[in-house]
C-alpha cells in the first residue's frame, strides 16, 4: 500500500485541526464570562496548530517540544473542575477515557517526533484529534448551553 507524502497528510490534518480545535469564546455570547477551561481549550488548539505547522514542515523537534504540553495540559482550578465532573456526572469515566486517549496519543507523537519518524507522528497526531472530537461531538454543546445558556 502506498501512503501519501507527509506534507499532504500534514495539510489534511491542519484542516482537521482548525475544524475541531476552535476556541469556546467562539460559541459564547458577547461578553459572556469564561471558565479557566476555557483558556486551556483556547491554548491547546494553539499548540495543535503549531504542531500541524511543524509537520508540515517536517520540523520533529518543534513537535517534540509541544507534544508533551498537549499530554500533560493545565487542568481548570479544583472548584470548576468539581462542577465540571459533577455536571458530567456518569458522563465522566467518559469523558476521562477521551481525555485520556488525547494524552496517551500525545505522548506517543512526542517519541515519535523524537525519533525522527514523520509517519509515526501523524498517526499519533491523529489520535490526538480523535479524543479532541470525540470529546467536541459528545459534550461541548451540552456544556455551553448547560455553563453559557446559550
């Protein structure tokens, strides 16, 4: 079987990026007060989006760099993080297991890049964005509207 050179899939995977990372602000009403999950969505899709600029360009040590603030991203202070999971409620070993697929798959990109092995890499990335949209398509929705009303 044949694959596709890195930067075409590094391109899909930039179009991949911007469609499942977009900032929670962009769903909020004006001046709608943030969570401090929000900062960290608005911060991962950053670094996703700096790793997809970094495959495009074969750029392994970038990746490296940034995979591992991806695996092991800032959490919202224990307060909200207690109303999140309770908001969740038996939705949460759910939401864990996304959570977790992200990290796991972040590190996994992070040896890869490591190692030079640009295939690897895109896999892992890949990974990565499947625990994001995985997570996006079963709670974001119902978290704006249940913390944002809207």
């Amino acid at each position: 079987m044949r694959h596709a050179p890195p930067k075409l899939l590094a391109s899909a995977l930039l179009l991949a990026a911007l469609a499942v990372a977009p900032a929670l602000q962009a769903h909020l009403p004006p001046g709608a007060p943030g969570m401090a999950l929000q900062a960290i969505m608005q911060k991962l899709g950053q670094d996703m989006q700096a790793v997809t600029a970094a495959i495009s360009t074969e750029d392994w040590a970038t990746v490296a760099r940034l995979a591992p603030g991806i695996a092991r991203h800032a959490e919202p202070p224990p307060e909200e993080k207690a109303l999140i999971i309770g908001w969740l409620g038996q939705d949460a070993g759910r939401f864990r297991g996304f959570d977790h697929q992200a990290h796991e798959a972040a590190d996994a990109m992070a040896e890869a890049a490591t190692q030079g092995d640009g295939m690897a890499v895109i896999a892992a990335f890949a990974k990565v964005q499947e625990g994001c949209l995985g997570c996006h398509q079963a709670f974001r929705k119902p978290f704006i509207e249940h913390f944002y009303g809207h």
